[in-house]
C-alpha cells in the first residue's frame, strides 16, 4: 500500500459569511460632502418644480441631481471633467429608456431593454473606475424611467429637465474650489500620513499594503490635481514623509507615528499646511513628479487606451456584466410572472448585488435584503406624513437623502434603511398610490431580485480572475526589472527613477487588488499565492533600495537584495 500523502484540492465552495457583513464601521472621513452636496442639487430643481406646481416631473430632475453623487475624492480639475461625463452618461441611459417607454408596452421588452442597460452601466462604471456609488444610480433611473408613462414627444423636454439639473449638480460639485481649491488633495495626504503611521506603530503585512495603497492614492491625487502650486507643493512634501516611512526597515525607523498622525490632522483641518523639515530625497521627488506630470500632459489618448484594453474581449470585466445581464433580467421576468406590474426595483437589487467578486457580491445581498426591508418600514411610518402636504414630501426626500449618504459608509444595509423610502417617495410625486400595493410590490422585487441575482452571481463563472493575478504578477515583475534597471544606470536621472518606483508602486496595488478580487471568486483554478507573496517582498526591498538611492533612508536600514 503506497504511503504517499495525496493533497487535497481546496474546495469551491467557501464558508458563507452571516454577521461579518452586518457590522458597523468607522464612518468615512468624507461622508458630509456627497450627502450635502445631493441635498443641495435636489432641493434647487425641487423648490423650482413646487412653485410651477409641477411636481410630477420631480423623476425628470432627480436624474440630473443624482449626478451630485459622484467624484468627490477627486480633484476639482478632474472632477469637473467626471461629472460632466457623468451627467451625459445619465443623460444616455435616460434618453434610451424614455424612448423605450414610448415605443412598447411590452413588460417583457421593457425588462429586456433594463437588463442590457444595466450590464452596460456596470461594465463601463467598472472600465472607467468612476468609483462610488458606482453604476447603481444610473440603473435607478434608467430602470424606474422604463415603466413610466411616455409619449415621445415629450422625450426632449424631459432630458432638458435632467440636462438642467445636472448642471446644478455639476455647479454644485465643483462649487468648493472656490473656497478650498486644494481640498481633495489634502484628505488624500491625510490618508497617506495616516496609514504610514499605523504602519510605523504596528508593522505587518496588512498595515504595509494599506500605506502602499494610500501613498499611491495620494500620488496618483497630485498627479491629477494640475499645475504645482505652493499649498500642493507643501502636500508632496508630506508625502515624501509618508513614503520615508514605509521605504525605512520598521526596526530602524525614526519615523514618530504621533507625529505622522499630527501632520494629518493639520493637514485636513482648514488651517496652513504643516511645513516640517524636508525628508530626505524630497527634491529629487519633487522634481520627479513636476517631470513626470509634464510626460503625462500632452498624453491625451492614455485614458482612452486603458478603457479600451479594459473592455477588450478576454477582460474579467465582462464575465460580471454577463451576470448582471442574466440576473436582472431573470429577476425583472419572475417578478413580472408573479404578478408586479412594474418590476424595475427587482432590476435594480439585482444589479446592485453585483461586486468584484462572489464572496463580496453575496455581502451586498445580505446587506441590500436587510437593508430594503426596513427601509419599507420606515417607508410605512413616514407615509401618511408625507401626503399632507408637498412640502413635507420634499422634505422627507431631501432627509432620507442625506441620511443615506451619512449612513451607507457604516455599512450598505444602514444606507439602504434610508435609501429605500426615498426611493419610494419619490413615486408620490407624481400621484398617490395605494400603500400597500407599493410595499407588497418592493419587498416581493427585493427578495426575488436580491435571490435570483446572487443565484446568477454563482453560476456565472469568471475564470478571468485568476488571469488578471497572472497578468498583474508579470506586470509586476516587470516594472520591478525596469526599477533594478535604472537603478544600475549609474547615470540615471532622478524623474526616471521617481517614475519608476512609482510604476512599481502602481503594479503592486494592483497585484494586491487582483488577488483579493480573485481569492473571492469560485469555481476557479488555484492562485499563484506564493508567486504573489514573493513579488510583493521582492517589489518591497526594490522600492526601499530606491529610496537608498535617492538618500530617503540610510543604507543601513534596508536588510535585503535588490
């Protein structure tokens, strides 16, 4: 009898997480601006409607508001660009789906049409990292605009309501700079100096990649921001500190994380930018980063290249629009033989269910379910309230608004408590409906579509996970061999240098980043996890020998080869 001890193959299937995905978290640090920001962009056209008594046409408005939702980690130069892209993308989605009101009645058309503009909207959110609250606005309006009453002469005078609104929106969004023009690049400093300390006070794996990630965010931020200016100077600086302290060996590190997490806080208030002494190697950085940004300048098409490379057959994006595609429009036609005669909300929970990955996708489930079921219970109680007069329906809209977007950075399923009954509300614009009609209807559409979807989650495979790790591993490997290269170059220049640590800084969030997506998914082959761990040290020790280089830490701190 052969003793040789067979190793298992790991099972597909994963242990299904029940109270992890429930629980509370820190609020973010910026959850105030999207919530004030929704509210301002839908009071506005609301408050014009009203005094027209032309409330019906709310639904026409809230798409254009909705917009307000969007860009605000960016800066202000690129956020004016997004969410002008994003007011014509809603713009879209809205002017296909007021057409295809028009011209069918067909519930089986309609939720046809609702399924291929979700599965479209989420695989150009996903291609187009528009961040959040990603693609699930856009499938609101398209969805609930499907099975609205419309003639198609009234089409262009209802995108022209959308139209206007969205550029109070966009007003509304890009207002700030006025005031704090440098704004978003100081929370993403905070960040980058907040995750070097935590990394300095407790060094590990975890606390390591968190910093990676958020100087690189940081970075990435000053980058985008436009032309240098003295406050944006100051900020680069801040974070040659942050990245000083991840480049050095923890045991020798002088960084202090007390005063790493001092100059953050300085930095987010709206007081001066701390000015400590510069770190070493800050004017090699500095002079990297203005090189690096007039490469980028006249680069126009980049942007372009990537979405396309992002949406090229082979991409594991598209296995998750194929979901979306099968689950919303599975849950729009269960719930449409059952009986709901405007299946759209069973469209929507599906293809909001839809993460970069299974494991994530079944915590939206959860979280989403919970969620919109005791959001129809807050939705019942504010009820009878809200019809006594338009303005209390405003009011509550504009409440459950800015609790929404207060609240769903604890967790989705807080978020959704609020979401849920404006959502709703927003029905009463147009006119009454009987109360519970409208709760039936939402609580069977969100079973049916939060079950079904997550069922086509499942089935639907995306083996191209494991393929992103293979092809960000040998990303990886090469950014890395091009930073051991041009660190041999005797006479490298330090703009070669900085943009090549920053490639290799880049290629490591993204390893990281494709990993986790894929240790999420099932059904798939093993992952190359040691290949992964062995990259990521060995693109660690190239970072910190490039700080060596440029004079960021002493020789002595760094204990590895190259």
């Amino acid at each position: 009898m052969s003793n040789t001890s067979i190793r298992p193959r790991p099972s597909s299937l994963r242990r299904i997480p029940l109270a992890a995905p429930l629980r509370l978290a820190r609020p973010s640090d910026m959850w105030f601006k999207p919530a004030t920001s929704v509210v301002v962009a839908t009071a506005i056209p609301n408050l014009v409607l009203y005094s027209l008594d032309r409330l019906d046409l709310v639904m026409y408005t809230m798409a254009g508001s909705l917009c307000a939702l969007y860009g605000h980690n960016l800066p202000y130069a690129r956020r004016a660009r997004t969410v002008a892209g994003v007011v014509l993308g809603m713009l879209a989605g809205l002017a296909a789906s007021l057409v295809a009101a028009s011209l069918t009645g067909s519930t089986a058309v309609l939720i046809a049409v609702g399924a291929l503009l979700a599965a479209g909207q989420k695989l150009l959110c996903d291609a187009t990292r528009i961040g959040p609250p990603g693609p699930v606005i856009f499938t609101f309006v398209s969805s609930a605009a499907l099975f609205t009453p419309q003639e198609i002469g009234q089409v262009p005078g209802h995108l022209a309501l959308t139209l206007g609104a969205g550029a109070v929106s966009w007003l509304v969004t890009v207002a700030p700079a006025l005031v704090r023009r440098e704004g978003p690049e100081r929370r993403a400093t905070a960040r980058a100096l907040n995750a070097a300390a935590a990394y300095v006070a407790e060094p590990g794996h975890r606390t390591r990649r968190a910093a990676v990630a958020a100087v690189h965010a940081a970075w990435q931020t000053l980058l985008a921001a436009g032309r240098p200016t003295p406050v944006r100077t100051a900020l680069e600086r801040l974070v040659v500190h942050a990245e000083t302290a991840l480049a050095a060996h923890p045991g020798d590190s002088a960084a202090d994380a007390h005063l790493l997490r001092e100059w953050a806080g300085l930095t987010r208030s709206r007081g001066p930018v701390p000015t400590p002494p510069p770190a070493p190697g800050t004017a090699a950085e500095i002079f990297g980063l203005d090189a690096e940004r007039a490469a980028l300048r006249p680069d126009g098409g980049a942007a372009v290249r990537a979405l396309l490379h992002r949406l090229a057959p082979g991409s594991p994006l598209l296995p998750v629009a194929a979901r979306t595609l099968i689950g919303c429009a599975l849950a729009g036609y269960i719930c449409s033989a059952v009986g709901v005669g405007r299946p759209y909300w069973a469209i929507v929970t599906a293809a909001s269910l839809y993460q970069a990955n299974v494991m994530l996708s079944w915590n939206r489930t959860l979280q989403r379910t919970l969620g919109n079921l005791l959001g129809v219970l807050v939705f019942a109680a504010v009820l009878p309230v809200a019809r006594m007069d338009p303005l209390a329906l405003i009011g509550f809209c504009l409440l459950f608004g800015f609790a929404a977007e207060a609240l769903i950075t604890r967790n989705y399923w807080l978020g959704s408590v609020a979401v849920t009954p404006m959502a709703l509300l927003v029905l009463e614009y147009a006119g009454s409906h009987p109360a519970g009609e409208l709760i039936g209807d939402r609580v069977l559409d969100t079973v049916i579509g939060a079950g079904v979807g997550f069922l086509a989650a499942v089935l639907v495979t995306n083996r191209r996970a494991s393929g992103r790790v293979e092809q960000a591993l040998a990303e990886a490997e090469r950014a890395r061999a091009h930073a051991v290269q041009t660190l041999a170059a005797a006479a490298s220049a330090s703009a070669a240098l900085d943009a090549a640590r920053r490639r290799l800084t880049g290629s490591l969030v993204e390893l990281r980043e494709a990993e986790d997506t894929a240790a999420g998914e099932w059904w798939q082959r093993a992952l190359p996890q040691e290949a992964v761990l062995a990259a990521e040290q060995a693109g660690h020790r190239t970072l910190a020998a490039t700080a060596i280089r440029q004079g960021m830490i002493a020789p002595a701190q760094e204990n590895g080869a190259v």
